[in-house]
C-alpha cells in the first residue's frame, strides 16, 4: 500500500512525479503530496485526498525542480489528513523523506525521541523514522546514507523509503524491506517508484531493489549498496510491458477496461503452453520441477483474497485431477500460527502483485522449513515471483482497477494447466478426460467473449437490485469459490453487504435472512449437482427471495424459479468457474457505477497490500 514516486535529472521533476502518482493511485488514494528541490530549498506540497486534489491544489503555483519525490497513501499511522499526507519534513527542515509500510517499533523510538525534546508534526510512523534519521545524523556528524542505514539496522516492520536533503541537491536515497522499488535508468536522469508504471514511458531499463538494499541516486549515477555499506552490482531488466496497458484506451474505468480483457488476456496465459490439438501442455516451470511436484506429499495454496478464491478452487481441482491433498491457507493466518511444513511439501503462492506482505511473509518461513515454492504471480519481477522456487506467470498484463478481474481468471486457467499438467505426469487422468480438457480450456477465450456481448443484460439486472442492502451467492462444488468471489466483488465495490455461501449449507444460517427484499445469486450451471442447487432454489423462492441464476445455456428448469438468469455457454464444470465469474464481476461493476461510486478507488481499500 502507498505509492511513492522519485526522480533525479534534467527535466522538470513535478509533472513525473504527478503523473506517476496518478499511476500508482492504486496502492492508495487517501491523500497525497511532493517534496521539490529547487537550488537547495526544499518546499513540501500535499494535501488530503485524491491526487487530483493535490494537483488543483498547485495549480498556479511555481513547482520549478529537477528533483523530487511523491507519494501517495494509504492510512496506517493516523487519519487520513493533510498534516499526516507525505512528505514529511524532519524537524530542522532538510530531509523530507517518504514511506510505504510500517515501522512497527516506532513507538519505542518516538518516545526516545521526545524525551530528547523532539517535537511531531504527524501522527505517523514516517515522521518518527525520519526525525530518528535526522537525530543520528546530527549526533554523529555523518553523510545521511550513513545515518539512514544506522536507523534501519534499529527498525523493525516493513518499508520503502525515498529521501531528498537540501545539502546533498541532486541526490535521492532509497532503501528497501518488504516494500517494492524499482529504479529506471535514463540518459542522465533516473526514475523511482513502487512499480514500473510511472517509469515505463521514459525508459525500459529497470533495476529491481532488493530487501535491505539502500540506492544512492544522482542524475547519472546510481551506487546500490547493502547495509553493511558494501557495494552491489545493480542487475539491470528491460521492461516487458507497453504504455497502453496502463492506459484506459477509451473505457470509463480500468476495471471494466479489464473484464474486458479477458478473452484476450486468457489467450495470451494459455498461448504457447496448450496446444489441444497436439495434446500437450508445456509448462517450464512445471516441466523443470516435476520431482518436486509429483512426489509432493500434500500441496499448501498461500494466498489472499481474490487470490485466495482462486486456491479454492485450485484445491478441488487438483485433488480431483492429481488426488494430491490440497490445502489452502489465508496467508495471514499461516504466517502466524505453527504450520507444519515438511521437506517435500509443496506451496503454490498465488498473487496478482507479487507484492502482498502477508503472503510474502510466509513463503519466507515455508521456504526456511524446506518447502518448494511455486509461485502463481501476475506482476513480472515482483517480490513473490522473485522469491519462488519456480513459477508461472498468468500473463494477464497491469491490472490497475483495484477489485481483481483478470488477473483472477489468468490465475484459474493457470492452475487448471498446472493440475492438468501433474496429472498427466503421475498418470491421475485418462488421456481422453486430458484431451477433452484441453479442447475445454483452449475454447474459453471464445466463450468468455461471447458472454461479454451480453454484458446489457447484467447491467438490466444491476439496475433491477442496485438498491438492495443486502446480496447473498450461493454455489456448488467448483462454483462455491466463484460464490464467494461474487460476494467479495460486490462488497468491494458497491459497498452493498454480501455473503457467499456453498448453496447447501445456506440452510444452516443464511437462510434465516431470507425475505423479498434479499436478492440471492445462484451460480448454477450444468453440473453433476445441478438438481441439488435448484432444490436449493425453490428452498429460496418459497421464501419470497429474488433469485438470480447463472445458468448454462439451455437449462429449461432454472428460467422458471428464477426471476432474472444468465445464460453461459456450456462447459466442463472444471473449467466452468472462469465462466461463471464474468456475469458476477459485470454484475459488480455495473452496480457500483450505477451507485456513482469510483469503482477502480473504491474507499478503504488498496490494490497491493503491503502492509500486514
Ligand atoms: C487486495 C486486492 C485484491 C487482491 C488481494 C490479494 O485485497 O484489493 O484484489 O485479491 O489484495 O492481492 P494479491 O496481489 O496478492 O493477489
């Protein structure tokens, strides 16, 4: 959470910068601010709010600098507010200094401080760091890079930080844990940010930092060291990524832009990995690890939110098609209870940014256990796809809008291959079921664009509910997931309270909830239990609650319990989540636009989560 954005050069530092923020508004949009040098003074500008606020707060105002560093936040330490926004100044002045993360010890050293007659302007954690920078600076009459790195070997908790001094003008300092940076590398000018998007239009060539890792960055030099001030050798990637694919190319918002995307961005996870009519999958990852994963006494899915429906899922495939015991674990409560992990045990990450702490977290104490890590990441480069043993990325492109879309079924028709893939290797799965899923999966590019010209429909349902406080989802099998992801997305971003429950076991509580008032969304598509969730239906109806199906194409009975349905193509039940999501995250979308909420900032929340 929280965006920061640098730059060192030639040109004029504040337009970058705000349009980096503008870029990075996902990580958190409660307020924001820059910090410009201009021939040694330094002038600090921020303001509660979007980025847009800051901006119009500037307007008319003279930004002039070549240097300068911006953030954009997401509140932890204090409320959002103008006197908590970032940058925050040191108290002499001189070092203006932003952060994403959390100094978790920073009480400690705050009272420490202001026994030393200290003084705080903020209530943030930030403000603590950085006055302890500034006090060690003084005290021992050292550069700041030696003070910065003196402070970090003290703090405990996660962060990035960029620092700006008026003595040292043309010089940023950026340190690392747990929080990402990455560096571009221009003609005589460098770039820094939580990931590449600000970067991207300037320059390919990017250097990734690494946990306790501090950067010295002057126009055209960058010097990375580690913390016992001992020089690394900056490894240099070139950017796979285009300009257009953070852009919202004529859509109202990123998410819809996203959904959107699907048949394209599916495509391009399954293209050169299925080929159904050769019957093979080829994995890299996969194919270089088979040992691991074949002899696996049981499999960890690792995962949060989004991501973690789509370990749901994963498990009853897996199981089904491997029958390798599956379980899946929030990351947050693995990390901090007493797993056992076992050499030979498998974890499979999932994760849209590579980046969530939580799950970060715990892969470094599963990987310190012995286990094989296999991560599941979107994000190129990203901290989780960096710590794992081995990978496959989904190749679904930045996703920007903050509810996750198509990273969530570029991560299902990954882990579909993945089990496929195992279960051909161990000899689980006939070769006509492996030959027949193949020509499933390979279809669903097709089929999810066909749902996708019938978006109008969802949208006439969205109308129909948007004013319901209250949605339940309802779902079986390979579909409970997508219930539970149904729910979420609409939480997410309609504010309207929703619950997804296994369609069954809504007798056991949910139910008692049910009046007309309650819309309740049934993903009950053409499967092996589809009688039992139409029972389930009827259970419904005879309650007076509105039923909303998804249904398969075809089905002749659900039309007639339900007051309003969506048809999908046919499918494989294995296959058929990616299917179903689609109606659930147009159903959100619409929703939430409906109820004039901005639905790629949605309040409270924030698209990486780097904080615990
Ligand atoms: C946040 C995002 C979700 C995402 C979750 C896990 O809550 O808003 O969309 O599913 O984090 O993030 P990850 O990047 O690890 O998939």
């Amino acid at each position: 959470m929280c965006g920061i954005v640098g730059y060192t050069g030639t040109k004029q530092a504040y337009p970058i910068i705000l349009k980096g923020l503008k870029r990075l508004e996902y990580r958190g949009y409660d307020s924001s601010g820059v910090a410009l040098l201009n021939n040694g003074e330094l002038n600090v500008y921020k303001k509660k709010g979007k980025v847009a606020e800051l901006e119009e707060s500037l307007v008319g105002i003279n930004l002039d600098a070549q240097i300068g560093i911006g953030h954009t936040r997401w509140a932890t330490h204090g409320e959002p507010s103008d006197r908590n926004a970032h940058p925050h100044l040191s108290s002499n002045g001189k070092i203006s200094m932003i952060h994403n993360g959390i100094i978790e010890n920073y009480a400690l050293i705050k009272q420490e401080l202001l026994n030393k007659g200290y003084q705080f302007k903020s209530d943030t954690d930030t403000e603590v760091l950085l006055n302890f920078i500034e006090d060690i600076k003084n005290n021992n009459d050292c550069k700041l890079e030696e003070a910065i790195r003196i402070a970090l070997k003290r703090v405990s908790g996660a962060y990035c930080i960029l620092l700006i001094e008026e003595d040292n003008p043309d010089t940023i300092i950026a340190a690392r844990k747990g929080s990402p940076l990455v560096i571009g590398i221009g003609k005589g000018e460098h770039f820094l940010a939580s990931d590449a998007s600000p970067i991207i239009e300037y320059t390919k060539e990017v250097v990734y930092v690494n946990d306790y890792e501090l950067a010295i960055v002057k126009p055209d030099e960058l010097i990375l060291k580690n913390l016992g001030n001992e020089k690394v050798t900056p490894y240099i990637t070139k950017l796979d990524m285009e300009l257009a694919a953070i852009e919202k190319g004529g859509y109202d918002h990123f998410m819809i832009k996203e959904i959107f995307e699907q048949p394209s961005t599916i495509y391009d996870c399954l293209r050169g990995r299925l080929d159904a009519k050769e019957g093979y999958i080829k994995m890299s990852g996969i194919d270089l690890h088979t040992e691991q994963l074949l002899n696996a006494n049981r499999i960890m899915i690792v995962a949060c939110g989004t991501s973690w429906h789509a370990g749901l899922i994963a498990e009853y495939i897996i199981e089904e098609l491997c029958r390798i015991p599956v379980e899946v674990e929030y990351a947050s409560e693995f990390r901090y209870r007493n797993p056992i992990v076992n050499k030979g045990d498998v974890i499979i990450a999932i994760s849209q940014s590579g980046e969530t702490a939580d799950t970060l977290v715990a892969l470094e104490k599963a990987k310190e256990n012995g286990a094989f890590i296999f991560g599941v990441v979107n994000a190129v480069g990203s901290s989780i796809a960096r710590i794992s043993n081995a990978g496959a990325y989904t190749h679904a492109g930045p996703e920007i809008g903050v509810a996750s879309t198509k990273a969530f079924t570029g991560q299902l028709a990954v882990l579909m291959m993945m089990a496929l893939n195992i279960a051909k290797h161990k000899g689980t799965i006939t070769n006509d079921r492996y030959n027949q899923l193949l020509v499933e999966l390979e279809q669903i590019p097709e089929k999810v664009d066909s749902i996708l010209k019938n978006a109008e429909e969802i949208k006439k349902i969205a109308e129909k509910y948007k004013d319901a406080t209250d949605f339940l989802f309802l779902g079986r099998g390979y579909n409970f997931p997508i219930a539970l992801e149904g729910a979420l997305k609409l939480k997410e971003i309609s504010y309207i309270h929703a619950e997804g429950y296994p369609a069954a076991e809504m007798k056991h509580g949910p139910i008692a909830l049910v009046d007309e008032n309650l819309p309740v969304v049934f993903i009950a598509t053409n499967d092996p239990y589809h009688e039992k969730i139409v029972s389930n239906m009827q259970e419904i109806k005879a309650r007076k609650g509105k039923i909303i199906s998804i249904i398969t194409e075809g089905d002749k009975v659900s039309p007639t319990i339900s007051n309003d349905y969506f048809e999908i193509p046919m499918a494989d039940e294995i296959v058929a989540p990616i299917l179903t999501v689609i109606p659930l995250q147009l159903l959100s979308y619409y929703v939430g636009t409906l109820k004039g909420i901005d639905v790629d900032k949605p309040r409270n929340l924030a698209k990486s989560v780097t904080v615990e």
